[in-house]
C-alpha cells in the first residue's frame, strides 16, 4: 500500500493498493510497441518515486530525471534526457492518467508511421457547450461541431517535438497547455486518434474517488468465484486459570486442552479456509502428530489459511464465528475477539461476526466439559481455467 496521504501529489497517491504512478507506468508498460520509458519527477520526488517504481522491474523502465518548474518545462527536460537515446518516435503521457490502453498507445503510434506529423487522442465532444463570464452567468452556447478533448499519450517525431520546444524555449513562450500545441504553433499538422473514456486525468478529488471505485468494481469483477467454507472444532476443559479465544486470552477456572494453545475459535476459522480453498484441513495442513506444534500459537494457523487465499489471488470477503459454551461469557470479550481477528486477518473490523451461544445445558457444551466453535468463511478468487 501507498503510504502517501491525501495532500502529497496526486501521482503518488494510493490508488487501489498501488500509486497512481506506479498504475500509470505498468499501463504503458503493457504494450510491446514501447521500447523505453523515461520518468520526468519533480526535484523533491525521488523517494516517493522509489517508493512507486520499487516492484517494476521492466528493463525498459530506466531512472527518472528531474523536470522543471511548469508542465512545458518538464517536457523539455524529457526530451533534452533522449538525445543519446536517439528514437525516431516518442510518446508524451500524463503522469495521472493511469487508465490508458494499449490501443490508445498503439493508434497513435499507427498514425506517426501512416505519415501524421503528430497523432493526439481525443474524445468527440457530445455536451452542450456554453460560455460564461465570470459570475457563471451564460454567455452563449458555443457550437461543438468538431470539437474534441485531447488526451495522452501524444505522439511525434521525435525531431519534431524538441525542436518545437527549443523554439519555444528560444522565444520565451511558455503557456503551451499541451504538446500538440507547439506543433501547431510551427505550423504542422496534428492528426486526430481515437481516445478512450475511461482514459481520463486525475484532476479533482472526484476524480481520485470515480478511479477508487473504477479499481474496487474490477478488482471484485476479477474475483468472480465466490466460494464459501465451514469449519468447525471442539475442545475439552482441563485444569488451568485462562482460555484463549480468538486470539485473545480469558480469565477461566479452566483451560482448553490440546496440542497448540486450543485457541478452538480460530481452529474453527482456520478450516473454514481450508474448506472453501478445498484445500484439506487443519489436521492435514499442521499434524497433531508434528511436535514443532506443540503448544503453537493458533494465530500462525489462521495466517497460513490466509496466505493461501492470497496466493491463489483471492481476498477475505466476511468470516462468521459462533462460540459455543456456557462459560466462560463470551458477550464482554465479543468486540475484543472481533478486533484480535480483523488484526490477524488484515481486515476492517466489520468483516468479522462473533456471535455466542450455549446449548442449554445439553451436551458435553452444556456440562461446562468444554466450549465448540463454528465458522463460516466467505472469500472470492479468480475464476481458474
């Protein structure tokens, strides 16, 4: 996870478990039509860019270099960095824009080597346009025929585009709101490509709360495979002053007795992974048999079952558990155990029942010989070939 908070730069922020940035270059990165990729931070950035590039490990992705004090004077700095390099074409990209295609990479690429000067994305504009003046009062409606809002990449000779912007550079303009701009301010042409919707910028607070939404609806999309396991354990009393349950410890004329620390919750939690995994049970997976075992903390079990769901791709989506006993009392210790086994779970706390009940005196349960527990666990994976 980003530890970037609400006021660093947007291109750092979490977004879905990654920064937008690193979301931003494993997109471009995705197509094979890309031979390098140079980064363009601002002077105080390098550690949080270390931060967000850390897990890429494509070759094509080489150091950044420092950009300058407006959008325009970034750029040039890119393109100053690629003349060892030497491309004959280059992509110009919104650090924010972490939802490009490779079609949209691979249009405008297609147009530069059909003969376009430069090729910029664009969405036909449908709204109805008006123009205000400064108390938002409407001033009139403004015709949008052929009108288009331009996205990135942009495309160009690489030629083209620096001597533009040393142009620009040598004349002191700097107010160019994009790159497609100083083409056309030396008088080439710029060719139109087909944009994509969901190829927006991260602009607004809005913006960073759609794209939340965006990852969170697709994320669960990938994980269509609902799956839901039941576990179940008991447990018998033995001499002692404390149980252990879910996780935590409870003053108790007795103990539980068993192998590990009978922690009966969380071995009941345990199976229920391991139940809607298919994947064996808790015997299976840590044999009483084992003495490495022996008097073990349950929690590493509950982690285990854990990290088998993650290594298959999948999340925790609720765990139900039910005590059953007719002591110790479970009610006051209730939002402790929740608490104890959202921890060990990484999950919010409202992903986690504890409920309680007795068997009305009936049974070994109902003779104070021991307590039972039952669990549901709820988890959604990756649909499997």
């Amino acid at each position: 996870m980003s530890t970037q908070d609400d006021n660093s730069p947007k291109q750092y922020r979490d977004l879905g478990g990654k920064t937008v940035l690193q979301r931003t270059l494993e997109a471009i990165l995705s197509s094979d039509q890309i031979s390098l990729v140079l980064p363009v931070i601002h002077a105080d950035d390098g550690t949080a860019y270390n931060r967000a590039s850390a897990s890429l490990t494509d070759a094509r992705l080489i150091a950044p270099v420092t950009g300058g004090a407006t959008r325009q004077a970034s750029v040039a700095c890119g393109l100053r960095a690629l003349e060892d390099h030497a491309p004959d074409l280059v992509l110009i990209h919104d650090a924010a824009r972490p939802f490009v295609t490779p079609d949209v990479i691979e249009d405008v690429i297609s147009a530069l080597q059909s003969g376009a000067q430069a090729a910029l994305p664009a969405m036909q504009i449908t709204d109805t346009l008006k123009r205000t003046d400064n108390n938002q009062q409407v001033l009139t409606t403004v015709d949008r025929t052929n009108l288009w809002a331009g996205q990135t990449p942009q495309a160009f000779p690489y030629p083209l585009i620096w001597k533009a912007h040393q142009a620009a550079i040598a004349q002191n303009h700097e107010n160019f709101t994009d790159d497609t701009a100083l083409i056309e301010w030396i008088g080439e042409s710029v060719t139109v490509t087909k944009g994509d919707p969901q190829n927006n910028k991260l602009t607004t607070p809005q913006d960073m709360r759609n794209a939340q939404e965006k990852i969170a609806m697709t994320h669960l999309k990938d994980l269509g495979d609902i799956r839901v396991g039941t576990g179940y354990d008991v447990h018998a009393f033995e001499e002692g002053d404390a149980v252990i349950l879910g996780g935590i410890t409870i003053p108790h004329t007795h103990k539980l007795k068993g192998h590990s620390d009978a922690d009966v919750a969380l071995h009941a939690l345990t199976d229920a992974l391991f139940g809607a995994l298919a994947d064996g049970d808790i015997g299976s997976h840590f044999p009483p048999s084992d003495m490495q075992w022996k008097g073990a903390a349950s929690d590493q079990f509950l982690k285990y079952a854990i990290d088998r769901v993650h290594k298959r791709g999948g999340l925790i989506a609720h765990l139900d558990l039910t005590v059953i006993c007719e002591a110790p009392k479970i009610g006051p210790h209730r939002d402790e155990m929740r608490k104890q086994i959202a921890k060990i779970c990484d999950l919010p706390v409202s992903r986690v029942a504890v409920k309680a009940t007795t068997s009305e005196k009936l049974g070994f349960t109902g003779r104070k010989e021991g307590i039972a527990a039952q669990a549901c666990a709820t988890i959604r994976l990756p649909f499997e070939d």
